[in-house]
C-alpha cells in the first residue's frame, strides 16, 4: 500500500508537471481521463476512506465508462454495506495522502479548486471513519492520538490511519487531548456500531508533529514598528527586556488563524468557550471539561480549548495543567517554523489562544521549579507580544532570580 505523503503538492507546478507526465501519450480528452484512471489505481490502492458531503466513505473503485461528459466516477460504500456511484471529483480524500495527491490532479485538469477549503480541516459537523476490525494487531502494542477524555475512557484515533474508537483503560484520566498514547491490547469489540478497545497504557507523550496536522493559517497584518509603541515617559529609563526588541526594528505583524469549532458567527458571546466558562463559574467543573473535550474532539487545532483545560487543573495540578497548555502551545508552533521573527499581538484577538497557552506553560514550568525553561518561555512571549498584555514583565525577574512560585491572589 502506498503510504507517502503528498505535501509536496501543495508546491507550485507540481499539479501542472504531474498532469503532463499522466497525459503525454494521451491524444484526445477520451484517452486522457483513461490515463487520469489509471494514474489513480496505479498509485492508490483502493479501498481508501473518503468523505462525501462530510458523510465517511470506502472508495472501492475509480471508473470510466467512455462517457467524456461524465468523466471519472467512484464507487462508494457506506457503513452498513450500501454502495453508490458519485462524480470523482466530489469526493474528500484524507488529507497529505497519495490519493489526495492524485484528485488534485484530476480537478486542477477539470479547471476545479485542486484542494477546496473543505479538504483543509476536520469541521464539527463532519463524522469520522471508525476503526476496523482489522486495524489493530492485537498481539503488539498499537499508537492512538487522544482526542477526548473522560475518567476510564477516551475517544482515540489510530495514529497512522484517521479512524476513531474509544479506548477503555484503567489510567485513561491521565492522558490528555493531543497526545499519543502506547497501549497493549487486550480486547477489541463493537457496541452500538461502534468500535471499543480494552487494554494496559504503557506510555504516552507530546509529540504534535507525528500528528500530521494541518498549520493555523498566519494573516500577514502589516508592520509593527517598536517606535510606535509606548515604552514609558521620556524620563523613565527602558526596562532590560524591551531594550533588544527596540534595538532588533520593526518586524513583520500577524494574525494566527483561531479554530472553535460550534461558535456562532452572529454571536461571539455565545460560544462553546464562553459556556464552558459559564459552566466553570457556577462550580461544573466536570461540564466545563467536557465540552472543552467535545471541542478538541472535533479539532485537535483549537487552541483555547487546551488553554482552558489547563485553567481548570491550574489550581490543582500543575503537573496535569502543563500537558494541556504544552498540546496548544506545540500545536500553534506548528505555524511559525523554527526561524519565525514576526510579532503576534495580543490586540489581534485570535492571537490570544496561543498567547493563553504559552503563559499557562510558563506559569506551570515555574511553579514546578523548571526556572530556566520558564525563563525562555517568557523571554519568547515578550518578543512575540512586546505590548505584554499578560503581564510576564512583572514576573520575570523573580523567575530568574529563581524566587519560588506563590499565588498572589490568595496569599
């Protein structure tokens, strides 16, 4: 089976290239969609998941029958064995796959969007292709990526493949959403249609790369220029660590694309955020959590669900509190690759679920005694966010000092 990953399509010409060297030999449009065809089952081995109009599919086959106007078809099965016939370029594919790669293609020639908006991202109301019987070898240990939690049980998927299942195991309230968790099988059975699996958890850990997720997108929102901000009046002497960020000039300023997943765009305070902080207020702690899971269940990507996963165990249990932050902060990471120089303002509110993470990290790292971690933290809030709206400046000094954390609002 093939299993390479097609981001490289994403570069430019390489669609172009790609439909030369398929249709080279091709005379007429008849002949290219018959080469169009093979390209696909030469490349892909079929089934495949897919979705159409969001429903979950097995791509059984891809067909021409000669009808040009029709062009290529493909042969879909749905759970419960039904099987219908849809245009080929109606269909989603998983996202970085062969055959993701090889449909773009097929639409770029049709003149189509080669990688439409639905294709970038899991949405709420889209179902998900739920583990096979044969998915797992239950003779060795098998990788899930959590997705949501509850106390002996979590909603999973398979690390290499994207279909869910809900595990059961004894110590299931350690793991947290975005990790990926090793488990010796034990049982595996359906309920309901849907797949469980039993079994011992030997580890797990962050590692949001092996995650294949797709980037939050960054909005380029012109120039921030240090000489423009205020940095105190002319007589008051430039705090040590704004000095480099006014030294270091003006730096290219961006938005960082927010996911919340069942937000109401006619009604920004009525989100799922929002009721989960409602919940949160009125002492349901355990509704406020699950509807924050129900938001990662839906997308790994929204980064104020992990935010405030970790504000709910913050008080408690900063050794838990810190896997939620750290899932968020790694996961918008992902956006700004190693050499990023830009600045993320807090004033540009999507930028603050990110913020939120990156502050519950460092807050967390210092409470553990982590000081030099928590240090670098801080350091790289104030270059991204020098308006320092979360107040790190007033902290750092005592985090380098290595002064102990406390809790200023309850001493």
């Amino acid at each position: 089976m093939s299993t390479g990953k097609s981001k490289k399509s994403r570069i430019p010409g390489l669609l172009d290239n790609l439909i030369a060297k398929i249709t080279v030999d091709a005379s007429d449009e008849d002949e290219q969609l018959w080469a169009f065809r093979q390209a696909f089952v030469d490349n892909v081995d079929l089934p495949v998941d897919g979705f159409v109009i969001g429903e979950p599919v097995s791509v059984t086959a891809v067909e021409y029958d000669g009808n040009t106007r029709r062009g290529l078809t493909a042969r879909c099965r749905r759970e419960g064995n039904s099987e219908y016939v849809v245009a080929f370029c109606d269909i989603v594919l998983p996202l970085n796959s062969e055959g993701e790669l090889y449909l773009a293609v097929y639409r770029r020639w049709l003149s189509l969007d080669p990688f439409p908006a639905e294709t970038q991202k899991t949405t709420k109301g889209r179902r998900q292709h739920k583990a096979a019987d044969n998915d797992i070898d239950l003779s060795k240990p098998v990788e899930l990526v959590t997705l949501s939690v509850k106390e002996s049980t979590a909603r999973c998927r398979l690390l290499e493949i994207d279909r869910v299942l809900t595990l059961r195991a004894s110590r299931a309230w350690e793991l947290v959403p975005g990790c990926i968790v090793t488990v010796t099988p034990r049982k595996q059975w359906r309920f309901s249609g849907h797949p469980y699996l039993s079994g011992e958890i030997q580890s797990y850990r962050i590692d949001v790369k092996a995650l294949d997720l797709v980037p939050l997108g960054l909005v380029d929102m012109g120039i921030w220029d240090p000489e423009e901000e205020y940095w105190g009046e002319d007589d008051e002497t430039i705090e040590e660590w704004a000095r480099p960020i006014i030294a270091y000039g003006p730096r290219p300023m961006f938005e960082m694309e927010q996911v919340l997943p069942g937000a109401d765009p006619h009604d920004p305070f009525n989100d799922p955020i929002t009721r989960s902080n409602d919940f949160k207020e009125a002492g349901a702690r355990t509704d406020a959590a699950e509807m924050l899971m129900e938001l990662c269940q839906a997308d790994l990507r929204c980064l104020d669900a992990h935010s405030h996963l970790g504000n709910l165990d913050f008080d408690y249990s900063p050794q838990f509190a810190i896997r939620n932050y750290e899932v968020g902060l790694r996961i918008g990471e992902l956006s700004l690759g190693d050499d990023f120089q830009g600045v993320l303002p807090w004033g540009h509110i999507d930028n603050r679920p990110f913020l939120r993470c990156m502050h519950g990290y460092g807050l967390c790292l210092w409470r553990l005694g982590r000081f030099e971690e928590a240090e670098r933290v801080f350091h790289r809030m104030l270059w991204l966010n020098p308006s320092d709206n979360l107040g790190v400046r007033l902290i750092i000094d005592e985090v380098k000092e290595k002064i102990a954390w406390t809790d200023g609002e309850n001493q």
